[in-house]
C-alpha cells in the first residue's frame, strides 16, 4: 500500500475515533526474542532479534456496521497494513466482511501473533504462504448450531520477479481466488476444519495454485491440542506439470495457573535446509523438490502478569538426508495490552 493510502486511511480512522469515542476499542502487542543456535544453524552466535508489534481499532459506525484496522511492524520491515475492513453483522448465521482481512484458512492464519502461538517460531508449513496471509475481498461468515463456515472471494496469490507467492493489493490478472473453510464445534472445546484455496497466480491467468487444510483444536482447563495439516499443488510455470507439497503440525499443551507447558512436533517440505524462520519468503513456484524437515520442541510460556509473558524453548531440527548441527534455543518476551 502506497504511503498516501496509509496515511488517508489513518486519518479515516482517528476520525471515527473521535465521532465514536464511547464505542472504539483498541488493543495491540508486542515481542522480542533471543536466538541461539548449534554451529552450523542460522544465529550460532546467538542475538537479540525479531521485534514484532502490532495495533489494532475498532469501532461500531452504526448499529451492526463497525470497522477494524490493525498495523503491524516487524524486524527490518517498515510499518505495514494487515487489516483494514468493514463488518456488518447481520445474525449469527451471516457477518460481512468488505476489505483487508486476513485469510481464514486453518486456524493459526489468522491467530498466528506471537501471543497467539503456543510456539516461539511459525509451524513450518506456514512457510507455504506469506506469514499472516491476507488480501483485499469480501468474505461471509457465520455459525448455526455446530457449524463454523468462512466463504471469501479476494484478488489472490500472485508470484513476484523471482517466483516467490505474494499478496498484492491489486489483482495480478483478471482470475478472483475463492476459498473457504468449514468447521464443526462439539460442546465448547472440541472442533475440527477443513479449508480450500483456489486461484491462478500468472498475470495470462492460466496456473493454477491451491491449498488443502485441516485443523484440529481440543481444548480442556488443562490440556490443549491443536493441529494443523496442509498441501499445497501447482502448476509449474516451465515443466507442464503439477508439483505437490505438504506439512503438518502437532501441539500438546499442559496448562497449570500460569503456566504453560508444551510440545510439539512438526514434519514439512521445505525450500532449504536451514530457514530463518521469521524473514524465509514463502513458497517458490519455480521449485521442483524441497527438503524434508522435522521439528520437535519443547518449551515453557509463564504469563508473568496479566499482560506479559516469557517462553522459553528448546528445538530439535532435522533434515532428511543431511547432518546438521541446528538445534536453537530460543527466549521470547512479550506484552498485550
């Protein structure tokens, strides 16, 4: 988004915070990590690194019209807008969204800051996509009785000079991506999802790029899995063929006062070896094959406050086929307010 809409839609926004003041809610948070690797791993001198915050407001305009917008800012990144949309609410069964929104495919898309995530790094199959996907669009939304359904129609992936998937705020051709997501909820701590995604991401609009997902949560005073399987196919812009790969991930947490303690493990494609897991592009659509990754970690969140946080974790990788020495210790604080 260009400087100018930015600051247009800020000034938007400081406009109906002071036409709506009774109504407006504000929230944001923000991190920090301490990373330190084996030798041959990505920080083996280990470092300060990866400041992520974020703001969001929102407000009602008008009975069941309201509207959200949220910034984020990230290590050797500039300020960005993640979302910027208009809500009606019509029932439970109907809710509108009109703009910037983030993509709800899975679970951990749109519930993926660092205060949301049981993990300190990203499951790696969420390398497949922009990290916090989202992209301009309408999408509808509800629930009735234990159905959960999101249904979108936005601009779509798109792949940039060097073939990485990006999200552009203008459509990269004429072709609308569609997708959607539909859960099922048991009682109030079970549910289970699967989600699409299909587009084209040439500007002749004539590849195809899609994705499969689906996603576990079970959640008890004391215990919490989540889950989170994904794949992706498309079309090889050379090679006249389809290529496919997939990931997935599993989360077991035990919850004691303040206390957090996890595991998990995870097995992807990924392009390299060794990623840093914060700043690595996402899916490469001149690929062929990737490398076959496992990830076990263990680790502690302790929720210091009512706003503030600690983790400390400890991740075991492995490459299929290759001795790496790339274990990581990793330290996050964090605050929300």
């Amino acid at each position: 988004m260009s400087k100018i809409k930015l600051v247009i839609l800020i000034i938007l926004v400081a406009w109906l915070s002071v036409g709506l003041s009774a109504q407006i809610k504000a929230s944001g948070y923000f991190s920090f990590e301490y990373l330190k690797s084996q030798a041959e791993g990505y920080y083996p001198r280990g470092t300060f690194a990866n400041f992520n915050g974020g703001l969001a407001v929102s407000g009602v305009i008008s009975g069941s019209l309201s509207f959200v917008a949220e910034g984020r800012v990230e290590s050797r990144q500039d300020f960005s807008l993640a979302q910027a949309y208009l809500n009606f609410q019509g029932s439970q069964l109907i809710t509108l969204k009109i703009g910037l929104f983030e993509i709800p495919f899975g679970r951990f898309n749109w519930s993926g800051r660092p205060h949301e995530n049981p993990t300190v790094f990203r499951p790696l199959v969420f390398h497949f996509f922009p990290y916090r996907w989202q992209d301009l669009g309408v999408c509808l939304q509800g629930n009735y009785a234990i159905f959960y359904y999101s249904a979108y129609i936005i601009n779509g992936l798109s792949a940039d000079s060097q073939g990485y998937l990006e999200t552009r705020l203008t459509d990269a051709n004429k072709d609308k991506a569609m997708g959607g997501r539909l859960g099922l909820r048991f009682g109030q701590g079970v549910e289970i999802g699967g989600s699409i995604y299909n587009g084209k991401y040439d500007p002749d609009g004539t590849k195809d790029v899609q994705f499969r997902g689906l996603d576990l949560l079970w959640l008890t005073p004391e215990w919490e899995v989540r889950g989170e399987y994904t794949q992706t196919a498309y079309d090889h812009p050379f090679l006249n063929k389809k290529i496919n790969f997939e990931g997935y991930y599993l989360t077991v947490s035990m919850l004691f006062k303040s206390f957090r303690l996890y595991y998990s493990y995870q097995k992807s494609d990924l392009p390299e070896a060794l990623i840093d897991d914060h700043q690595a592009p996402p899916l490469n659509i001149f690929l062929e094959t990737m490398v076959k990754k496992t990830r076990s970690a263990v680790g502690l969140k302790w929720d210091l406050a009512a706003n503030f946080y600690a983790k400390l974790e400890y991740d075991w990788n492995k490459e299929k086929e290759l001795k790496l020495k790339d274990n990581v210790l990793l330290v996050q604080v964090g605050f929300v307010f």
